[in-house]
C-alpha cells in the first residue's frame, strides 16, 4: 500500500488534516490485514472484504465503526481505480444494516 499517495489524493481532494490522520490509522489496520491474509490491495475481491468486516468486528469493533472503515476503505479504491492499480472496488455493494446516519 502506498500511503503518502493516497494522502496526497486525499489533500488534493481539500479533506482536513484530522480526516486525513483518521482515515491513514484506518488505512493502516487495513494494510495489517491484507499483509496477515498475503493479499494485494488491488487484488482484493467482494469476498476478501466480507472477511476483513467479520475480522474487524472480531476485534470488538461495532457496526458503525466497521461502516466507518468500509467508507474509508472505499476512497482508497476509487483512488486506485483512477491510478489503473485497481479495476474493481470491492466494497462497491456491501450495505451494513442497522447503522445509523
């Protein structure tokens, strides 16, 4: 994962610095993740991320949280996406129900 990338985008995209900081400790337990599980991040199938959200809620994370990492999560491939690293976001259609706006 190439995080001083993906935080350049995120700066050119006029997010805050403590959204910034938010979601790169975000991005970091999912980069944990993916190098336990030997994945590549753009490699990364509908499936792969069900996993990680029943990996994230083993770790007492609520739903809400787990929302939070997946809207995150959804940047990142957008990000690489536009970059050609990606051609497809796995979070696309993962809903979590019961979460509150």
């Amino acid at each position: 994962m190439n995080m001083p990338e993906f935080t350049r985008y995120l700066k050119e995209k006029g997010y805050a610095s403590t959204t910034i900081n938010t979601w790169e400790s975000i991005m970091n337990v999912y980069g944990r993740w993916l190098e336990m599980e030997r994945l590549e991040a753009g490699q990364v199938t509908y499936n792969d991320m069900l996993a990680f959200m029943k990996h994230s809620n083993g770790q007492g994370n609520s739903r809400r949280t787990v929302q939070h990492q997946l809207n995150v999560i959804k940047h990142y491939y957008r990000h690489l996406i536009k970059k050609g690293e990606a051609t497809v976001n796995p979070t696309k259609d993962i809903k979590i129900r019961g979460v509150k706006r």
